[in-house]
C-alpha cells in the first residue's frame, strides 16, 4: 500500500540487497530492515513504463521502507556515447520509486554497443579523469539526480596510470560534483592483488563525499582474490570497515550477497555484525 507523499526517503543504518529469493519473506514478514538496495536493471523493463513482476513486488516493498538504486549497466567509463535509452528508462523508474540514492559503477561494461556484463577498469590518468567526470556530469544532468560512483574490484592494472586508484577516484568525484560509494570489500580486493595498503586508500578519499559504504564476501585462488558475493564478510574487510567508520562516520551501509545466497535471517545475521562493528567504533571515539 502505497503512502504517496509520507514515503520516507532517507536511509541510513545498515540495509540489505533485495533479491528474488527473499521477495516472499519480505512482503509477508516485514523484516525489520532499516533500508534495501534494488539493482535498477532488474526493475527497469525494456522500454520506459514497463517492469513487470519485479517492479510490482519493488513498489510494494517501497511502500514500507526506503530503497536506493544500484546499477551496473551505467557504462560511464566507455568511448561509446551514453545510453540515453537506457536512462531514460532509469529516469522513469526514480520517478516511480523516489529513491534515497542512486549509484553506479566507475569502470567500462561495454563498447561499440556490446555489453561485456562485467566492471571492467580503467587506466588512472588525467585523460580517464576529464572523460568520466564529463560523462557524470552529463549523466546527473540527464537524469536530474545527483549519482554515486562505486570504486571496482581489478584484477589488472595498466602501465600508463599515472595515480593511485583512490587520486583517481576523489578527483572524479569532485571534478563531476558527484558522491563516492565506497566498496569495502572491493579495496581490501584491490590491495591484496595489487599490493597496495587499503589504510592509503581510506585516508586518500576525501569524508564529505561519501555518502554510502558496502560490505561482501570474496573467494580465494591461490592468494588471488576475486570479488564474488558468495560468502560472509571476511575478517580482514570487517577490520577495515571499522577503520572506514573511524573516518567517514556512521555512513549507510550494505550488505551484499549475490551467489550462493543464504536465508534472510542469516543476511540479517550479517547487518546485525556489522551495526555491532560501527557502534563500538562510535562508542570508543565519543
């Protein structure tokens, strides 16, 4: 039942991904969840207005809690021009759902009109900066939001970066007038196959941008990490959570889990963890 203008907008605390799975239990049981997070794709339908089953069950949750798009078709990385079909189709869906936040990936999905379905990186040079933060710019003006742009777990680098990652990422930011969120996870990813220390890429990101945090599980291959949703949060990344809330503050927070994916109680289980990392950090700083 939808509440119109009593819907509230703002989430803050620590939210869950809303899958498939979980759709029956949510609109039965109304967990108490502060927030849940919607992969735009998977609501948008083909054309703008449509949607079908999924959105029907999105409204429905969003009329008792706050939701924030996430996408990851956004391609804002790529030579091609942007999809303005595709956003489009985004604009009509915020206008149905009044998300708290919107959000993307910093990374190329696809080029000459293919999609790769996967984040793909970018080299850390001034050319790549001047070319995101445009086509951010453009992209907020399009859909007359203010967007968030996710930092990437990479396998490879290239040789003519000029900046570390977290240079790369704070000065698009600032140059499109965009928020960061920032993917736990993914630096703790990132560090140990590159061999950076996470610590610089926290204290490399300036605070008053991000607006968002997330949280996942990895898998191992012989010491390389790949950034699969597929498990628990791992110690180490729960470990550089509480240092991210150390700077940025009690910023939201996700819990992601895309394969693999446990009953609800068990995600709950994982928010529950992660509130108790954020208050003992505020507790021990107050």
């Amino acid at each position: 039942m939808a509440r119109g203008a009593s819907l509230v907008t703002t989430a803050d605390g620590v939210g869950l991904g809303l899958r498939p799975v979980h759709y029956e239990h949510v609109l039965n049981s109304r967990p108490v969840v502060p927030w849940f997070e919607a992969i735009s794709e998977n609501y948008m339908g083909l054309r703008a207005g449509a949607g079908g089953r999924p959105l029907e069950v999105l409204l429905k949750v969003r009329a008792d809690y706050p939701v924030s798009l996430h996408g990851v078709s956004m391609n804002l990385g790529s030579t091609d021009p942007l999809n303005r079909a595709y956003l489009a189709r985004l604009k009509d869906l915020i206008a149905k759902v009044e998300p708290a936040r919107i959000s993307d990936h910093l990374c190329w999905t696809g080029v000459g009109g293919r999609n790769t379905h996967d984040l793909l990186p970018l080299p850390y040079d001034e050319a790549s900066v001047d070319h995101v933060a445009a086509r951010v710019r453009q992209t907020q003006d399009l859909l007359g939001r203010r967007l968030l742009i996710e930092n990437v777990s990479s396998y490879v680098t290239y040789a003519h970066s000029t900046m570390p990652e977290w240079e790369f990422l704070a000065e698009i930011a600032k140059r499109a007038d965009c928020d960061i969120l920032l993917d736990i996870n993914n630096i703790h990813v990132s560090a140990t196959n590159h061999g950076f220390d996470a610590r610089d890429y926290l204290a490399g990101i300036p605070a008053a941008r991000v607006r968002e945090m997330h949280l996942a599980g990895y898998s191992s291959h012989d010491g390389f990490l790949i950034d699969t949703h597929d498990h628990p949060v791992s110690d180490p990344v729960w470990d550089l959570y509480a240092q991210a809330v150390r700077r940025f503050g009690p910023t939201p927070t996700l819990i992601e889990w895309d394969e693999n994916i446990p009953p609800f109680d068990r995600l709950r289980a994982e928010a529950s963890r992660a509130e108790e990392v954020r208050d003992a950090v505020i507790a021990t700083a107050a």
